[in-house]
C-alpha cells in the first residue's frame, strides 16, 4: 500500500469529507509536486501530510466537541447504578459514600476541564484536586451533604447537556 492509499483510507474512516477537501487534498497536492520537483525530503513531505491530518481530526473534533461532550455528560448520570449495586462492598455506608461523592466530583472536575477545553463555558465546582477532596470530606459525616452534592452534579450535568447546544463559547479555540 503506498503512502498516499494509506492517507486516504485513514482520512476516510478519521476525517470528514469537508477537512479531507479543504486540509488534507491540498497537502497530498503539495506532497506530489514536492516529490516530482525534488524541493523538500521524502520524509518531510510526508511529515507535512501527517501533521495536515492531525490538524484535520483536531478541527473535526473542535467542530463537533458540543456532540461528544452532551453524550459523555448524559452518560455520566448512569455511572451511579453501578455505584448503588456496588454498595454492598463497602464495610460501612460513610465509606461508600464518600468513595462515591469522590469519584462523581473528580468525574465533574473532568468533564468541566472538557467543557473548558472545547471551547464551552464551564458550569461551576470544586476547582482542583484539593477542593474535591475537601468538598467531600463533609459527605463523611453528614448523608444529608452527600445527597446535596450527588443532586447538585447531577443537575449541572444535565443542564450542561441541555444547553450544548445554546451556550456561546467561553472563548475562541486556536487553531
């Protein structure tokens, strides 16, 4: 299989046609005419042609970041039945809830970075690694504080997957 087959056929199952016509098409181009007229190394051709197809997956997935990130954040909500099935093997309920309210606040901290990262403005939480743990640790001793925060992420997870599509971006992502 030769160079340029193999780019087309990673271009068609990574890349949409749209990219495929406007980034990757003309750097196949270049590469071609490159190579006849003997300007640049072989390696260096192909190198641009690679880096034209990571820039073509980057734009596709900015581009339809609102889409994965309202299915990853509609999906979130059902990580807790497996946290109620699993509850047995804790050896006290503070236990499982903490352990439970953790993982849900990391899980919040993740998907509001995403949201941050593509470009979404993110909904508010814990602001690090060390204000989860802290927020957490009054789950510890209260069960009526691990209801609120497992209520309050849950909210924020759905109202972030209903407005995808109607928020503006916090700001513009670079190219």
């Amino acid at each position: 299989m030769s160079f340029e087959s193999w780019v087309v056929a990673i271009c068609d199952r990574f890349v949409s046609q749209r990219t495929f016509d406007l980034v990757v098409a003309p750097a196949l181009a270049d590469l071609e005419f490159e190579e006849a007229a003997g300007r640049r190394s072989r390696i260096g051709c192909r190198a641009a042609v690679l880096r034209a197809i990571a820039g073509g997956i980057g734009q596709d997935l900015r581009r339809g970041s609102g889409g994965f990130l309202k299915l990853t954040l509609l999906s979130a909500s059902y990580y807790l039945l497996p946290i109620m099935v699993l509850a047995s093997t804790f050896r006290t309920w503070s236990g499982f809830v903490i352990a439970a309210v953790l993982m849900l606040l990391f899980t919040d901290l993740h998907y509001r970075g995403c949201a941050a990262r593509t470009g979404h403005r993110p909904w508010p939480g814990p602001g690090g690694r060390f204000a989860v743990v802290a927020g957490s640790l009054p789950a510890l001793l209260s069960p009526r504080w691990a209801t609120l925060i497992v209520n309050r992420v849950e909210r924020d997870f759905l109202r972030a997957a209903g407005g995808l599509g109607t928020l503006t971006p916090a700001t513009p992502v670079a190219a």
